[in-house]
C-alpha cells in the first residue's frame, strides 16, 4: 500500500530517528535525568488515535477488535524509547525503555476502552552494582515480569550490544499478595513504602541469568539481540533475535533449549512476544515491524504454537492482524496482555526513538478466544 502524502512526510522526515534501529543510537540522551535509584513521578499528557486515520469507524483490523488508542507524550527528559511491555498484577503496565529506565502507568479505560493514563512514576534500571545503568550497557529490549509460587515477583530484562539478560528480583514480602493498587504514586509517599510496591524488584542490584545466551550459535548482532523475550512462571521461555529470526525455546525450568527459526511474515523482524496463559499449551504472540522508504512502518500479530515446532527448528505462526497506513502506527516492539472473559486485552506500544517526528503509541485490542485454533490433533 503506498502511504498518504502526510505518512510519507513523516517517513521520510523520520528517517533519522527510525536510524536508531539499525544502530544510528548513541547521540539519544541517557538516564541522566535518574541519578537517584528512587522512582519519581512524571506528568503524563495523552491524545485519542483512532485505528483508521482515514476511517476513524473502523473498529476491527484482522482477528483483533479495536479498544482504543493513546499518543502518549511527556516533557520529562528522555520520554520514551519503549521497547518492552507487561502488565503487573495490580493492573498497571510497565514499560522498559531502550535509555535505560522504566515507566509504570495505570490505564484508565471507559466501558473496557483506552481512553487514558495515571500514576506516571520511572526509575532508572539499575547495574549488579546498584548504579543506574549508562551508555552502552542500558540498551534494554525485552521485559518479561514473571510471579512464582511463593509470591516473589521478579523482571527479566534483555539488553543489546552488551546482550544478557538480567533478572531483578523483589523480596517475597516486598509483593503485595492482593491486587491492591500501590499508594497513588510511591514518590508521593516519602519513599518509606517503596519496598512494598510491586515494582520493588527493579531497586534491586539484578543478576545476570547464566546459559541463556553465552552459548547462541554465531554469537549475536550488536544491535540485533533479544528483543522477543517471553517466560512463564514453570521456567517455560522463548527467546527472538531481531536481526535473524533465530531462537531458542523451552518447554520448562529444568527442560533443554532447543533452537528455533522462526518464519513471520517476510520481511518483518520481531520485537517482542509473550506467551498467552493457555493451561496445557505452549502459545504465544509474537510481534514484528517492518521499515521500507516506499512504505514506511508497518507491524505484525502473530500466534504462535510452540507445541508445533518442526523437527528442523521452524516456528511458523498464524497472522492475527497487520498494521499498517493509513492504520495508526509506528516503530511497534513492545506487547503485553491480560485475560479477559472471553480472551485477552492486548497492548502494543511504539518506540518513538526519542525523536519528536515520531510518537510513543499505546494501542489496545481484544483477542476474542475464539480467534486461538485448537490443538494439533484436538488434545
């Protein structure tokens, strides 16, 4: 499809910051704004999209029914970057920032639409010396929030250039065992409660989870790392490089990793993915953009059954929706979602580069549970 003028406009415009994906990073500002490990908060300004900027009816793109859209701006310093998304168990999203610092923001919905946010609060991400992270070591891509039995609540985070993935963990008795909503800000509070939140386990000093990519075949590009970062509370996990589509997959804690080439749309590289809590079955999302000067930006859906993968490593998944002009999109990496009575609420956010000719979206969608196929012979 050949974008409107305005969208070529901005493509072409936005050249510069869309650089920042094949590596044009290192003159964005860094966390210098987040010299104390503390969170504080940050005013959050927001304006509606719809999915169809020509057809502002259009309700539904694929399997997916609209809910919603943010462009979501702040003047505090290095406002954006987002590149990771979850949902944390009180409702909030958490987002991880290519700079080097999270964001954790409260949804504020209308008859289960998106028609807002609050409770801005960041902090920065921190090293295994408690320091906020700096250039290049605070590439963060992939966030994963993982709850274990016990109630212990812990961050995964995946960084490239330097890749590792970190694990930042909260005292058990620092996770609230309700669902409660935290204090309306924590900054608010004087900070004695800080230890209490559930965002507890990013003040933390992390470690760093060993053999998960020290041994990756061929090593990993410098900006081509896990960005597709998606693990279960059982130890089930699947890992994406953007660049090459490889991966590794699997099924618990104690299983063996199996490598994976996962074949989405062409041309489409992913950026994130998260497994949709199915008891029994190993699925996931997973998604992919695309950049081209013809077409500018453009972002997959898809499901994925790990239970499937060939004898050959091959993933191949079921596309649930493509967004792309005049459909409101951007640099799309981060995913989340959340159960809902008949499926899943599902948020895809853009990472604006931190360029202002390009926008931080927040898009929300419902995946109606009927769009999953059932297993591969019916079990």
């Amino acid at each position: 499809m050949t974008p409107s003028a305005p969208i070529r406009k901005r493509v072409v415009l936005g050249l510069v910051g869309l650089a920042a994906v094949c590596g044009a990073w290192a003159a964005a500002p860094g966390p210098a704004a987040f010299e104390a490990a503390r969170p504080v908060s940050v005013a959050i300004t927001v304006r509606p999209v719809p999915l169809d900027t020509k057809n502002p009816a259009q309700a539904t793109v694929g399997s997916l029914a609209y809910l919603g859209g943010l462009h979501v701006m702040s003047d505090a310093e290095g406002f954006g970057g987002y590149s990771g998304l979850r949902v944390l168990p009180d409702g909030r999203l958490l987002a991880i920032s290519d700079r080097g610092h999270w964001l954790a923001v409260r949804p504020v919905e209308a008859n289960g639409r998106l028609v807002g946010l609050r409770d801005g609060m960041r902090g920065p991400l921190l090293d295994e010396a408690g320091a906020p992270l700096a250039a290049p070591d605070y590439d963060a891509e992939g966030l994963e929030v993982v709850q274990g039995p016990a109630g212990g609540l812990s961050m995964l985070v995946s960084f490239e250039r330097n890749h590792r993935i970190w694990r930042y963990s909260a005292p058990i008795e620092a996770v609230p065992v309700s669902a409660g909503a935290e204090p309306q800000t924590e900054a608010a509070q004087g900070h004695p409660a800080q230890a209490k939140g559930l965002t507890a386990a990013l003040r933390q000093p992390p470690q760093r989870l060993a053999g998960w990519l020290e041994d990756w075949p061929g090593g990993l590009p410098g900006n081509g790392g896990i960005e597709a970062m998606a693990v279960r509370g059982d130890g089930a996990a699947l890992l994406l490089a953007e660049d090459t589509s490889m991966g590794r997959f699997r099924r618990s804690g104690d299983a063996p990793w199996s490598m994976v080439k996962y074949q989405g749309v062409p041309d489409f590289k992913p950026t994130d993915a998260v497994f949709l809590p199915v008891k029994g079955r190993h699925l996931a999302l997973v998604l992919s953009r695309h950049f081209s000067l013809m077409d500018g930006v453009a972002a997959t859906l898809e499901l994925v059954d790990l239970d499937t993968v060939g004898s050959d490593g091959s993933l191949a998944g079921k596309l649930l929706a493509r967004l792309a002009p005049p459909l409101s999109v951007d640099n799309m990496e981060a995913l989340a979602v959340a159960p809902r009575g008949d499926g899943w609420d599902v948020y895809v956010m853009a990472d604006n580069n931190q360029n202002p000719l390009q926008r931080t979206l927040l898009l929300k969608f419902a995946l109606p549970a009927a769009a999953v196929p059932a297993p591969v012979g019916g079990k």
